[in-house]
C-alpha cells in the first residue's frame, strides 16, 4: 500500500513520511519519487534503518580524515546462527507478497554501507533456498520463494569491491559483522557495533572511541518536522536513496536467478 497511499497523499497536498521498505518493486518506487518530485513543495522520507546510527558519523569521519586511505573492499557478513528449521513458521520476511525482492536483513544493511562508502554500480549474487516450506497461521504447508542464503559481489561507484553475505540457516555462525578496507588502514566493526581500527605500521586493531556526543540517535519525525518547517533538509532517508535501495535488493534477486552481472541503476 505504500505507493497507493504515497501518491493519494501528494496529490491531495500532504506531506509524506513513509515507512522502510519503500515500496514492492523498483518500478514502485520510481512512480514514488516521480510523483514527489512533481510537488517539490511537499516533503517526501522514508524511515530510516536505525541498526548503525550509533557509528554512522565515526565511520564516515574515518574515511573522510583519509584514516583508511584509498578505499579497496568492504565486507558485510550478517549470519544467523540457527540450524535449518524446515516446516518452521511462515514469517513476513519469508512470504514474497509481504517482503518483496528483499532478503533477509540485507537492504537494512546495505542502506547503512551506502552512508559510510555510498552506492554499489554493479552486482552479481547467488542464492538458496534451504527451507523450502514454512507453516502459515492455520498450520498449512506453502511453498517458500525467498532464498535464506544470499553471497553477493558488488561493485561501488568509488572503485572499491563489496563483499556482503546473509543468511538465516547458519547454525553456530560468527554473526554480524563488518570490514573496511583501505591502502593505509582497515576498520572493523563487530556484532556489538563496536569500532576497531589499525593503520599501516600497526601490528593489531585497537577500539576507537566513540564518544555519545558524536552518535546520531534516533529523531526522524523531528527531522521530518523540521524539513515541513523549512528549518532542516532530510539526510535519513530521502525518496531517491529509498529508490536506490530497492533497485539494489532487485538487482540481487535479477543476478541470481539470470547468473548474470546487473547494472545500476535498472
């Protein structure tokens, strides 16, 4: 209902603020920014993911100080760590009507890497399906479309290569995490969102502070308040990264199923 709604309120004039994921599809969500672009008087968000938004502004200031020099790869690892449940509960995230091309947790953190290394130009991924049936509410057997295992390859308009795997079916897994690699140092972030940093000459990592004064927390209907009042733009999340962020989780599922490369944007 998300383009429905978006596009009855601009019409009628009323500011939007809608919530993560944009829309069903791409296509969706072109319609959406197109129709807010049409009233530029009008404020259009979407609801951000909050997971990092207590490192968002130390990774960013990292990279931008050239703490990390030029940047090579990244790495997203985000890994449950059950054992396959085969015939488990049907879950929205497994049901294609509800969750559409995403998969897993893994646009949230692909809208966090953009805000620290920004947007990927290319993707090649592959997937699996390992529980193919789930139980519905009335305890009904239906058919799983949803991969619960995902390997992606991306590259980013910086240069630098991306590396991302998610999966629910992990048993024992190591986890979340991420790594940030660069010519002269490497960032790293563990499952507790903290921070971890070394630089050429280093023989380890050591934590980086992180300070409560410098993290963004959440205030995104403030911002959106703000935004109507003319006092503030919109960083978090604006209609056009909202775009960006479903044309990447459908280039996933387009890769996957042609084994080809996909460009950005579709």
């Amino acid at each position: 209902m998300h383009r429905t709604l978006t596009l009855a309120a601009l019409e009628a004039g009323k500011h939007v603020l809608c919530e993560a994921r944009m829309a069903t599809t791409a296509q969706e969500a072109q319609e959406m920014l197109d129709a807010s672009r049409l009233r530029p008087d009008l404020i259009a968000q979407i609801v951000p993911s909050p997971l990092t938004f207590k490192i968002d502004r130390l990774l960013q200031g990292k990279i931008a100080e050239g703490y990390i020099g030029d940047m090579i790869g990244v790495s997203v690892q985000s890994l449950g760590n059950a054992f396959i449940d085969q015939g488990g509960p049907m879950h929205w995230r497994n049901d294609r009507d509800l969750s559409g091309y995403n998969i897993l947790n893994m646009g949230i953190w692909y809208e966090a890497m953009i805000r620290w290394v920004g947007r990927a130009t290319k993707v090649t991924s592959m997937t699996k399906i390992n529980v193919s049936t789930r139980k519905d509410e009335s305890g009904e057997s239906v058919a799983v479309s949803i991969p619960d295992h995902v390997g992606i390859i991306a590259e980013l308009a910086n240069g630098a290569m991306a590396n991302m795997q998610f999966s629910g079916v992990t048993g024992l897994s190591s986890g979340s995490g991420v790594w940030i690699y660069g010519s002269e140092g490497t960032l790293h972030v563990d499952g507790a969102l903290n921070v971890y940093g070394g630089r050429r000459g280093d023989d380890k990592l050591e934590e980086i502070a992180n300070p409560e004064e410098g993290r963004a927390y959440w205030r995104v209907e403030e911002e959106f308040c703000n935004a109507i009042r003319g006092t503030e733009t919109i960083t978090r999340t604006p209609f056009d990264v909202g775009l960006h962020y479903m044309e990447f989780t459908e280039a996933v599922t387009r890769s996957a199923q042609t084994g080809q490369t996909v460009a950005l944007p579709l």
